[in-house]
C-alpha cells in the first residue's frame, strides 16, 4: 500500500512539474524562428515589435508577438502562423487564402477582415461587423456565428 501511494505521489508531482512548470519568457525578434520573423517582415514591414514572448502551456509551445499597433500575431513553434488579430486595422490582404477572400467579396463585400485563426480543421475569420465565418480545410464555410 505504501509502494502505490509513494508511487501516486511521484506521479503527481511529475504531472504538476508538466502543467505548472513552464511558462512564459520575454525574447527579441532575433529570436523568433525564421519563418515567424520572415512573416512579420512581409506583412508588417516598418511596424515596430512591443514586445514578443515564447510561451510554454502544458505540452504546447508557442510565440506571441504585439506591434506597436496592436496586432497580436501568434505563431506555432516552428514559426507558422496560427492568429493574426488586427484589433485596430485589417488583415493583410496576402494572408488570407484566395478562396476565403473570395467567399468574403461575393457575401460581405463591404465587410474587413479583422481577424484569422487557423488550426488543424480549418479558418476562423472574423469581419468588421463582428460576423464570425469559419471554414474548414477544404475552405467551405460551416458555420457563421454573430
């Protein structure tokens, strides 16, 4: 009994060390990988970085950059985009994929992009009137949210 309970508490402890024991740490944009850095450079060029951080959840690590606009860019740990988020602009027209761009100008033409996400099932876009169009990876929209 006292072997499964010792056992138990490593167990724990290991787990706790997984969950809690990363974090976040402030980096340069030197230290971005080459393709978030290369990212930046087309689509921001002569936008400052505020700040860029590495961050580190339970089994993910990820980047986090803000511009002095206040674009939140995040990126995988390779360095591909996961979100650019304009809160105070548009997108960059280069970002979105054509067939997205495409479905936004046929049905919300007057509409921006003010936000994309992707991941491993599609597009999220958001629109300047606050219309949320997500699309799988074959880009078909599946859901329109308000």
């Amino acid at each position: 009994m006292k072997k499964i309970f010792v056992l138990l508490a490593v167990v724990f402890s290991f787990s706790a060390v997984l969950a809690f024991g990363g974090g976040d740490k402030v980096i340069n944009k030197n230290q971005l990988p080459a393709q978030a850095q290369s990212f930046i450079n087309d689509n921001f060029a002569g936008v400052k970085i505020s700040y860029a951080k590495h961050e580190t959840d339970f089994l993910e690590r990820s980047y986090e950059v803000v511009l002095a606009d206040g674009t939140k860019l995040e990126f995988t740990n390779k360095g591909a985009w996961k979100e650019v988020d304009c809160r105070y602009g548009e997108v960059p027209s280069a970002i979105v994929p054509a067939p997205i761009k495409k479905y936004i100008a046929e049905n919300y033409s007057a509409e921006k992009v003010l936000k994309i996400e992707r991941d491993s099932r599609g597009y999220e876009v958001k629109l300047s009137n606050r219309l949320e169009l997500k699309f799988n990876n074959d880009f078909r929209i599946v859901d329109i949210d308000d």
